[in-house]
C-alpha cells in the first residue's frame, strides 16, 4: 500500500516521488512535504507549527492549509467559499477523520466539517504509483435540512517548498495561434489564469507547471532534461480557473478548479457536489519528463478504449467547403485511397439546408438535393475503396434558420429580455437541460445506428454569450458546470452505444482540448491553421501535456507557398497525419510525392504515436528545431528536423540526441559510422538543410 500513516498524518508515496500532509499543534490539515520519495517515514518533515507575525497577520494566514475555506482574517485566496441558510458566508472545517481505500488506485479520504453548520467536506486524493500522479478532487455534502449556495470549490491546492522562488510555465493563445508556452516568474500577489467562455479556450490551458527561478534561486532552473519541475491539471471543459499565489511570507500555491466568475450552486438538504479532479506530479529531471510522464498516463489511463494506432485521414473541407454532393465525394475519395488514405472525412455541408454558415444546424439528416439517396452509397463507396468513413456534426449549435429553433426557441442558452447574439450565424443550445441532451442522444443514435460511419468530428465553432437558462429548476448560475456535464453524458452515451467509432474533438481547432474531454475523444484537432511553420510552435505546446497519438495534423494547399509539400508532410507526421488539400487539383507529381510521404509515415507511425517523445530544439525559440520519438526498448527511434530561415552562411548546431541506451550502438540513416548511444547523445548529429527544408531521419540499433 503506497499510503503510509505516521503519527502526524499521512505519505502518498508513487514510484518515485512522495506527497504528505498532516494535522498541525492547532488541529489544521497542513501541507508537509512534495517532491522526491525519501528512504524513511520519519525523513518527511512534520506538519509545520502554527504561528504569526503580528495582529495583521495571524497564524491561520501563514499556515500551508490543504484546503482552506473563506474564513477569519487569512487573506488568502480560499478553496472553498459557502453561503448558509442565515446569510452566514465563511466555512470553519474541522477534522472528522480519514480512511484509506485499497484497490487498483489507491485513495485517501479525509474527512472535514463545519463546527456549527452541518457541511461535510471531503478530500479525494488518488494515487497513481506507477505513473507518479496523485489526483485530487473534492465531495462536499449538505447534512441539513436547508439549501446552502457554494461560491467557490476549487479542486485542489498545490504547494510548492517553502524555500523557493519559481517561475511558472503556461499557455496562451486564440483562434488560429493556440498553445504558445510562458515561462515567467512568480512574486507576491496571484498571478490568474482562466476561461470564461463555457469551453476550456484557445486563450489559457488549465495546466500548470512550476519550476524554480534561477535567478533568484541560484541558478536550480529546470530546462528539457534536468531540474525540478512540479506541475497539474484540471480535468474540465468548462470555466476553469488557475490561481498561482506568492503571499508576502515568501509560500507559493497553485490553487485549480472550478472558475467561480458568475458560478453559483445551490446545494438542498442531502445533497452533493463533487468537483472535478486535479492531476499533478513531480519530476527532477526537467519539462521532458514531465511531458512524458503525462503521455504514458494519458495513453494508458485517460484515453477511451484500448490502444489503437490512429488512421491516415483525408478531410474534405478545405477542397469543397459547403459545395459538396456525392459526386464530388466520390471523386476525392478514389483519389485519397490511391495515396493511402486510410480515413475518409465528410466535414460541414452534408445535411439538409446547408449551402453556407448561415443555416441548418440543428437538422442532422441528409441534404436531399446534394445527397439524393441519403449517405449510404458515399459510405458505401469509401468502404469499397479500403477506407473508414468519417462525419463532421456540431451537436451542441443551432442555426436561427433551422427547423429545430423554430420548433424550440426556448433550448438555447439565453436571457428573456436580451437579444441573442450570434456567432458565425449560430447560437448554443442549452445542454444543461436534460430534454436537450435526450434529444441529441436520440438524434445521434439513430444517425450512426443506420448509416456504417465509423469516425465522428465533434465540432463547436463559437464560446458563449447570454449565458441565461430562464426555466433553469434551481439555481440558474449552475448552467456553466451542468452544460459540461451534459456535454460528458450526450458523448459519453453516444460512444457507450457505439464503441467502434473513433472521435474526435474540435473546437475550431484548438478551443476545447482537455483531460476532461480526453477521457471521451480519441484524438483533438489542435488549430485551424493551416501554416506548418506556425503549426511547429504550437505543436511544441501541445507537446507539453498531450501525446502525439491525440494530435490530428493535416496537410493543406498553402497558396503562392514557399513551403515544399515534403516540409508540409513533415510537420504533420509529427502527430496524426492527414490530408486537406484539394487533391483534383494536385498534380500528378505531388500525388506521387505525397503517395511516398504517406508510405514512409506507415512505417514509423508507431513511434510517432507511442514513443518517448524528447524536444532537443524549441520551434518557439529556434529557427532550426527538432523533436525526437524512442521505441520503448530504445532499440530504435526516429527524428524530425526542420529548418525555417536563417542566415544563409549559418552552420547547424549539432542535435544531441536523447534517450537512446548509452551502452548499445546506433546507425542512423544518411550517417556512415556506428556509434555508441552515450556517442550520439554527446557529440551530436550534424545536418546540413536549406532554409524552409526538413528530414525524418531514422535510428536503428546495431
């Protein structure tokens, strides 16, 4: 059992890192220690004393709660903030007691409550020993007889040593330019992250990681392979929010969960409510590790279903757009199958009434005009070419101009007296009302019980506005948490109904991509953009949590390009490789060239998607970058290396190659000697591109 108890508290100890907590002299459940896994119990520190530093400052403000509430004069920001019954609005939670629940993932349940008010709160920490994660959520519970109003829950608090200044690392973004990393330093006050938009966003990730700062903390920053790196994440699709706070005593928390921006949820009498969870880990061994400690953890752990090598796709949007018929179809799908296109997508446009974005949504059958017989002999034809058949929907918008708003106006998300504002000609349908959710489950179910679609793009091309729920049965602020969760139950049921289909999730691209979704979808469309060079930085962000077997990359005409189509695959046989081009208008050289892309990518897939992933150059820092994938056994690995502009009497620097065994011996392709791993790891890779160019290059052992 990893979960050991000492006369103060508890140790949650993983493979190789350690997490403890305990009851401190005044009785406060207080953080002790996070980090490396020590040799004895009686190593970790106890809970820390209480004390303060004068009346403005009182004890319970310096003190490492695990999870405080808003309360007394802490001045902190609170983990939980509750409103009873009375009007009284601040939680004193107490220690109850805790159990420890054996079993595949190992838990911890601590038990807390209110000395007068009858709230019962109870800390959920789970114990990934092999993985080195620890899960955090939160179950609170109304023993009374009288409804009380939770403003805030957050899932976890995480604190960092007591003797460090750090800096943290982040994403920002929007549309068409997501996941762009930060790495900035922490000082006193509360560095907030958030969504606001009903979607975790293209602007922020609810992810985190924390490293120290090197120039106040003597030089311990971690880099790719080395130092200290504590980092989480929340697994939620919704309004989240990340809370980073130094306080004036020199501790620093990350405090993650719900975003309580207009949220509010009325809890009745002998009623729950259970957060969302938290994952965070530990690494000493730099931001490569940690990334792939997630990669491992999402593969084995989070994705749905069982491990599966993702197809080649061709998406055909970007050749046909709304103009589409099953002619056109047709054609482009012989044509994608004679390349090796294993995947066939029909993208927006297929269903009836939907000649542009102005229209449609919400009426999910077949256009009768541009699909006479329905989708049948498009999937029909596509099967009998050797490919899956894939369709893009938008479940959760609806069209002004459709027949499901005029038939119920009343189930999109707005307010009575206010005008509903569109967003690329739609609105949002209010998936917090369980008859919305009934009727997409109805609708869905029937369309992939009668038509053999073995692949769904789940798209949402728009965030919030008038986030109203007029006939809402409770408390109308809980529509940000109740539409995710009837996002996770109409998917959730949909994939339980049909589990050979393979999802994916879009938000126009990068919108909604998240461990919440993540435990749905089997791979994410990470941006619209369609720029490879753009599309090398974002990946690298991408890259710091999600492992390439989710990451859907295609290729596209690029007008006037200066980029060849070679430096286009390239970029995407990083991830999922696909195709969305017009491929009619290829020439018979290019499908020639893309035919050979293709094949070549078949035979390194597997470590592409299942290797161990190792960033040697940054695209967001460098114009010559490169990543590298390792089998498992490290009997073989492949690199990509790509070149944007440089100076053209510019020298390469050599690639130090990562993660090979030092002890055995290598040949890489185009190099003449063998060498020994430790060499290649050492002395590096010299190669010789041209501005705009690239390679996959290919290691064995000998």
């Amino acid at each position: 059992m990893p979960i050991f108890t000492n006369s103060t508290g508890w140790i949650l100890a993983t493979r190789s890192t350690a997490y403890a907590l305990g009851l401190n002299d005044a009785g406060a459940l207080t953080h002790c220690y996070w980090g490396p896994r020590l040799p004895d119990l009686a190593d970790y520190p106890p809970p820390p004393s209480p004390g303060g530093w004068s009346s403005f400052n009182l004890p319970a403000q310096l003190t490492p709660e695990e999870f405080p509430g808003y309360t007394g004069n802490t001045f902190i920001e609170p983990c939980l903030k509750v409103t009873f019954a009375d009007g009284v609005r601040n939680v004193v939670l107490g220690y109850v007691g805790a159990t420890i629940l054996p079993g595949p993932v190992p838990t911890l349940a601590i038990t807390l409550e209110d000395g007068f008010y009858p709230l019962r709160v109870t800390l959920l920490y789970r114990l990934y020993e092999a993985y080195d994660l620890l899960e955090r959520a939160v179950r609170i519970e109304n023993l009374g007889t009288e409804p009380m109003l939770i403003e805030r829950i957050w899932s976890a608090l995480w604190h960092l040593p007591q003797d460090g200044r750090y800096r943290l690392r982040h994403m920002v973004g929007r549309h068409l330019d997501e996941a762009i990393l930060r790495h900035e330093p922490l000082s006193e006050g509360v560095k907030r992250l958030e969504s606001r938009r009903l979607a975790s966003s293209h602007h922020h990730s609810p992810w985190f990681a924390v490293d120290r700062d090197p120039a106040i903390d003597l030089g311990q920053g971690a880099d790719e392979g080395t130092g200290e790196v504590w980092f989480g994440a929340l697994a939620w699709s919704g309004n989240w929010q990340i809370a980073a706070e130094v306080t004036d005593f020199g501790s620093t928390r990350i405090g993650l969960g719900l975003n309580d921006w207009d949220f509010a949820w009325r809890l009745g009498a002998g009623e729950t409510f259970t957060t969302p969870v938290s994952y965070a880990g530990y690494t000493a061994a730099g931001f490569g590790a940690m990334s792939r400690c997630w990669h491992t953890f999402i593969r084995e752990v989070i994705l749905p279903g069982a491990r599966q090598v993702q197809k080649v796709f061709y998406n055909s949007w970007e050749a046909t757009h709304f103009d589409v018929d099953e002619a056109s179809q047709i054609d482009l799908a012989a044509i994608a199958a004679s390349l090796g296109v294993e995947l066939f997508v029909l993208d927006d446009g297929w269903f009836a009434g939907r000649n542009d974005d102005t229209a449609a949504l919400g009426d999910w059958r077949p256009d009768p005009h541009k699909f006479p017989h329905g989708l049948t002999p498009l999937i029909r034809r596509v099967h009998e070419l050797g490919m899956a058949f894939g369709l893009w929907i938008e479940p959760e918008m609806v069209s002004p101009k459709s027949e499901l708003y005029r038939t119920h106006p009343d189930w999109v998300l707005h307010f009575p007296t206010r005008a509903r504002t569109e967003s690329r000609h739609q609105l949002i349908l209010n998936l917090a009302r369980p008859d919305v959710q009934d009727h997409l489950i109805a609708q869905f179910d029937r369309l992939l019980t009668e038509q053999s679609i073995d692949f769904i793009k789940w798209d949402m091309n728009r965030n919030v506005s008038e986030p109203g729920w007029p006939a809402a049965p409770g408390e109308p602020r809980e529509v940000w948490v109740r539409y995710i969760e009837g996002v996770y139950r109409v998917w959730g049921t949909l994939r339980e109904r049909h589990p050979h289909v393979v999802w994916q999730n879009c938000s126009g691209g990068g919108g909604r991509v998240d461990l919440g979704l993540m435990r749905l979808a089997d791979q994410f469309q990470l941006s619209d953009n369609i720029d490879p060079t753009r599309f090398l930085a974002m990946q690298e962000g991408f890259s710091q949590i999600f492992p390439a077997n989710t990451m859907h990359a295609w290729v596209a005409d690029l007008p006037a390009s200066h980029l060849s189509l070679r430096f286009r695959f390239h970029v995407s046989m990083c991830g999922i490789l696909g195709l969305g081009g017009h491929l009619a208008q290829w020439t018979p050289e290019e499908r020639d060239e893309a035919a050979a892309l293709i094949a070549q990518y078949k035979t390194i897939r597997t470590l592409v998607q299942f290797g161990a992933l190792y960033r040697l150059r940054s695209p967001q820092r460098h114009a010559f970058a490169a990543v590298l994938y390792v089998a498992p056994d490290r009997s073989e690995a492949v690199l990509f290396a790509f070149r944007t502009h440089l100076p053209a009497q510019t020298r390469l620097p050599p690639l130090r190659l990562q993660g090979l065994d030092p002890q055995r011996h290598y040949t890489i392709e185009g190099q003449p000697e063998v060498r020994s791993g430790a060499a290649w790891m050492h002395l590096g890779l010299h190669l010789h591109l041209d501005d705009f160019a690239s390679c996959v290059v290919q290691i064995r052992q000998v």
